[in-house]
C-alpha cells in the first residue's frame, strides 16, 4: 500500500505540470505538438536514463559482483544488462516513430531534419 501510495505520488507531480499547460492548448494543432513535445522532452530522456542505469546496474552485477560471486549474480547481471538494451531499443524506436509523426503531420516547427536551410559551405543556386 505504502509502495503504491509513493508511486502515484511521484506520477502526480511528474504530470503536474502537464495539467497546467493544458489550459493554453487551442486548436489540434496545438494538441498534436503538445504531446509530440511532451514525448520528446520528458518521456524519451526518462526511458534513456532508466535503460541506462539498468544497464550499468547489470554490468556492475556481472563484471564486479560476478567475480567475487556465484554463477547466480553473473545470470542476474547479464538479465538486467538484456533488458537495458531492451530500453536502449524502446527509446530509439519511440523517438524514431515521435519524429515520423512528426514529419508526416506536420505537428511542431517546419524546418525539415536538417534544421532549415544551410547557412555556410558550399551553395549551389
């Protein structure tokens, strides 16, 4: 009870700010690039740290812990270093399909995957 109570605590605040930006939201416009940013900015860098820090906690297991312990902590570490890469994975692929929609409908700024048009090097008119 006391896990599921910190839990939802910490989801509240994490969405806190979300509810109170979603007073501005006007249009579908508006509502596609609130979520594409939402996914960008807050959901894709805590999935990359979870992952990362899972997959170091799995090396740790495995290469240090591994060493000193049994076959069962070396199992252990290589689970946990599987399911990092799995994150690193979910990250990608989310991030890849959030800039696909991105691209296809329009949502956010225009300027294109390079970032808009050169501004130095060589320009061929």
């Amino acid at each position: 009870m006391k896990k599921a109570l910190t839990i939802s605590s910490l989801v509240t605040l994490l969405a806190l700010p979300l509810v109170s930006s979603a007073a501005a939201i006007n249009n579908l416009n508006d509502v596609g690039s609130f979520i594409i940013s939402t996914i960008n900015n807050i959901l894709v860098p805590i999935i990359f740290a979870i992952a990362f820090i899972v997959f170091l906690w799995g090396a740790f297991n495995t290469f240090i812990l591994g060493a000193s312990g049994g076959d069962d902590v070396k199992e252990k570490g290589k689970n946990l270093m599987l399911w990092g890469l799995v994150g690193f994975f979910v990250m990608v692929s989310v991030w890849g399909l959030v800039n696909i929609l991105t691209g296809t409908f329009s949502f956010g700024n225009n300027s294109g995957p390079a970032g808009g048009a050169p501004t130095s090097g060589l320009q061929i008119h």
